[in-house]
C-alpha cells in the first residue's frame, strides 16, 4: 500500500458492503477515505470507490497497520460486526474487537466516532412502533453483543460518538430479489411477522449525517418508511418481477433447524419509525419504500437475478 496522505481522512474500519457505498459518498464530496478489508479483492472494489484500503483482518488483527495512520484521520465509523467465538457447538458467545480498537485510538484526537449497529438491539415488539427511544430488550446473542458494542462505544469518554441502527440492509448485489431467486429464502409460519428494511444508499446517507451532524452520545435509527409483513414483500416480488414463491417452514421446525439469531431475525416482529432520525440529520430517503428499492435493483441487475433463478430451478 501507499503511504498515507497527509490531509485528515474519515476511517471505515469493516469497508463492506454499506463500507464501500458510504466511501464513495464521501470521496464524491472531496473528502479522503480510508477503508480496512480482510481481503485483496475487497481492496480492488474499495479502491473504485474512490477510497483507499489498509489490509486488516479481525480475526488476527495487525494494529501497527492502523498505527500508521495516527493523526491523519479526524473520524471513525466502526463497521465490524461482532463474530461468533468458536466456543463449541452451542455456543452463545461472540468476539469483539472495539475495546482494543478504543483503545487503540484514543490518543489520536479523533472528532466523531459513529458505531453502526443494528436493530436486533430491541428485540421483538410483537408488531409494535419502536423509535430511537425505545428501549432495549435484545432477545438473540447476536443483539445482546451489539448491545454491549454500543454501550462500550458511547461510554468510551475519550472520543464524541453516535450510534446508528440500521435494520435489513439491502441494495444492488444483496436483496429480497437474490434471495427468492435463489431459494434461500423461507416463510416463517404465515409470514406475518411486521419486517422493516433501508436501502444501502439511504443507509450511507444515514452515517454520512450522523458523521457531519449527529450529536455526541445520540442514537440514531436507519430505517425505510414501511414496515410491512414478511408475507408481503414476497407476494410482491412474486407479482412484480415472476419469481417463485418461497417455500413455507413451520415455527415449529423454525426452531428447531434454525440458529437463535437467524430464528429472532426472522420472527421478530416491530415497526420501526425513523423519523426523528431523518429530520435530525436532514435526511430525505431516496428509497422510501422496498417497492422502490427492490425496482431500483431489478432495473441495475435483472439479467443476473434472472440468471440465479434459472439456476436454482435447474436443481
């Protein structure tokens, strides 16, 4: 890799699939990036973006990498999710690297600090509305780590931070549509579970605003403006773009088959509303609902979703 530039850079630690669209947002306004990935093709894709990558892998974490970077960085968005231990079947614990990250950083005078979580945080709120306020009842392990993640990252007390909440993020390359094609996708019961869902885009625009004008300490929620049930969704894409209904899976064996953070991703039910968020950060969603977003992604990649379907029913 190239030597660092002097001027100050925003750091996505974890550049994914949100990394890379928020990369290029704000390398589009001028604004240097760089982004750590595990791997060299995820660099290559980085680098298109407009940012620049730093090889750093996680799960074996080389910290004089990022060392380098030390007073040429003004922000951080920690994007890594939290992994499962290999603790043995059955395990419910999860590795983490924020403490070490914290500290890691905590010298280097860092302006804002923006930690993107999740909505697994609440919990089912069997169909309930659940705003920024309310309050946490994670009921997966995987919720109950971010949780932790959150509280470390805005009690950190060295670095002002925000919190970001998306809930299912989707977008070119990852959505309903790939799924269903695929046959990766199931109905859990009669699919009446109240699903919420934001767009890649709106989500990079979410952190973008938590980034330049979220206020230290808050918690903001990434989320589109229609909760609707799971059935839904699958009835429209069925209707809209011809692909085959997904197959059904019981509660019953749901819970059997499943692990505990696939089964509460799947059953929870809420209704997320977002916006307090979109008017603090002055937010406008360019996908406001899953009708939008999934047409957005059909018109970008028919051909390849067509190409997973006629795959899939090869089988």
């Amino acid at each position: 890799m190239s030597a660092p530039r002097v001027d100050k850079h925003v750091l996505i630690f974890g550049c994914g699939f949100t990394g890379t669209v928020l990369a290029q947002r704000l390398a589009f306004r001028g604004i240097p990036v760089v982004g750590t990935t595990r791997s060299e093709a995820r660099a290559s894709v980085i680098r298109t973006r407009g940012a620049q990558p730093v090889l750093f892998d996680t799960a074996a974490p080389n910290w004089d990498v990022l060392a380098a970077w030390r007073g040429r960085v003004r922000a951080l968005v920690h994007m890594v999710p939290p992994t499962m231990a290999d603790a043995g079947a059955g395990s419910d614990a999860y590795d983490d690297v924020t403490a070490e990250l914290l500290e890691r950083v905590e010298g280097w005078g860092l302006e804002a600090l923006v930690y993107v979580s999740s909505t697994s945080v609440y919990g089912d709120h069997g169909g309930d509305v659940v705003t920024e306020a309310t309050p946490c009842a994670p009921d997966s392990p995987r919720g109950r780590a971010r949780r932790e993640i959150e509280e470390r990252v805005l009690g950190n007390g060295a670095v002002p931070a925000t919190v970001v909440r998306p809930s299912g993020i989707y977008g070119p390359g990852r959505s309903q549509l790939h799924r269903m094609a695929a046959g990766r996708y199931r109905l859990i019961g009669e699919g009446e579970a109240i699903t919420n869902r934001i767009h890649v885009a709106d989500l990079a625009a979410i952190v973008d605003g938590a980034l330049t004008r979220g206020e230290a300490g808050a918690v903001y929620l990434a989320s589109d403006a229609t909760p609707v049930t799971q059935r839904e969704v699958a009835e429209h894409v069925t209707a809209t773009y011809g692909l085959p209904a997904p197959p059904r899976m019981s509660l019953a064996e749901a819970r059997v088959r499943l692990t505990k953070d696939v089964l509460a991703m799947m059953t929870s039910s809420k209704r997320l509303d977002a916006s307090a968020t979109l008017a603090a950060l002055g937010v406008r969603l360019r996908y406001p609902s899953y009708r939008e977003g999934l047409a957005d992604v059909w018109l970008r990649e028919r051909a390849a979703i067509e190409a997973l379907a006629a795959g899939a029913s090869a089988l």
